[in-house]
C-alpha cells in the first residue's frame, strides 16, 4: 500500500462514527478554513527560511487539509480524493501541450502566454463574467480570500495586461513614480511602517487595502463598459 493510500485509510478512521475521533467527526468545509490557512501560512514560512526538514512536515499539514476536504466531500457524494488528483492531473497535461502535445514553446514567457490562452479557453466554457465589454471579462475571477496584498497586485496585473484606463481610485503616473523609488528593502520598510501606524491608530490595514482595490476594481470595470459602449 502506497504512503497515500495510507493516509486516505487513516483520515477516513478519524471521520469514523464508530471509534473516530470526536474533533475530526465535529469538522466541515467551513471549519477547517482557518485551520488550512494556517498551515498554508506555516509552509511559506519554512520556504522563507529554506528549512527543508520542516518544509516537508508542513508540506503534510497542507495535504492533511486535501485529505481531509477530499473525505468530507466524499461523504457527502460529491467526490473524493482521486477526482481530485484526476482533474489537477488533467488540467496539468492540458496546460503543457508543449511538453504534452506538439507544440514548441521555447521561452518561460511563451509558456505563460500560452497557459493563458488555454485558460481563457476553459473560462469561456463556463459561466460568463456580469462585468464584460464585448462579451469578455474585464477581471479574470480573483480568489474572493485572497490576501489583500496578493488581490491589490492581481488587480493591478489586470489593469496593465489588458491595457485598463486608470483614473480615480488607481493613478497609473502615480504608481509609475512611486514605483521609480522602490527596491525590495524599502518596500519591506515602507509595508511594516504602514501596518504599525494602522495598528496605532485602530485601523486594519488589511481591510483598509482590500475595499481599496476592490473600488479600483469597479471602477475600471465601470470606465471599460462606458468605453466600450
């Protein structure tokens, strides 16, 4: 038996009703949320430090938490872990088709031109965007939990890949210059410097950014659709 399948075996023991464990018995989708992000959080920071030891137990607590939402899934007959690995699996070989398929893809740029290309073609497949010009997405769906940090670059990483007028909440000569200033030491500075004045003055940074970028977010969309109409 494989290492996996080991642990599929112990995990559906936990989630027993007969002789597993209350706590694990007690969780659901939503529960574990907290816990996920916490070990995700844990595993950044070994990478950080380049502490391979530890990097792998945290890299078990992240797949503990795949396991678990396969087994809770699974249950409830929606599906389970091999659907899972099935359908990343999948998704991988069709984003590669130059390692997979006959295309040739020489450089790290044209790979991701072309992984955008087929995801833009998976997208179209599914549910269409309420935010379109031209019947396309203005902003590709960002993950509604994303950091804000994370959300505020992918924002910005939209607006200039697809050539968004910028105004208002979202200054493009303004972050060209402030940009000018920058290296990643005084970023770092200037991030922790702003995080402590929030906390001083009871404000949440994080917060704060996100309902900022969510607005620069709408209104681009709204600038684009009066635009395009």
């Amino acid at each position: 038996m494989s290492a996996i399948e080991d642990l599929l075996r112990t995990m559906a023991r936990l989630r027993d009703k007969n002789g597993g464990c209350p706590w694990d018995q007690e969780q659901t989708h939503a529960t574990l949320v907290r816990c996920l992000i916490d070990e995700v959080s844990e595993l950044i920071d070994t990478i950080d430090r380049n502490d391979y030891p530890h990097m792998r137990e945290e890299l078990g607590d992240v797949l503990i938490q795949v396991v678990f939402h396969a087994q809770l899934a699974a249950e409830a007959g929606h599906f389970n872990f091999d659907d899972v690995a099935r359908e990343v699996n999948d998704k991988l070989i069709r984003r590669h088709p130059h390692v997979f398929g006959t295309d040739k893809l020489q450089t790290s740029a044209q790979v991701l031109v072309k992984w955008e290309e087929i995801k833009a073609q998976e997208k179209k497949a599914g549910t269409a965007n309420s935010a379109t010009t031209g019947g396309e997405k203005i902003f590709k769906d960002l993950p509604p939990r994303l950091p804000a940090l994370m959300f505020a670059e992918a924002v910005w990483k939209q607006i200039e890949k697809k050539n968004l007028p910028t105004d208002g909440a979202a200054d493009a000569a303004r972050v060209r210059a402030l940009g000018a200033e920058l290296d990643e030491a005084e970023l770092g500075r200037r991030l922790f410097e702003l995080a402590a004045a929030a906390r001083a003055k009871g404000l949440d940074p994080e917060g704060a950014l996100r309902q900022h970028a969510t607005q620069v977010m709408r209104e681009t969309e709204a600038r684009a659709a009066k635009q395009a109409g």
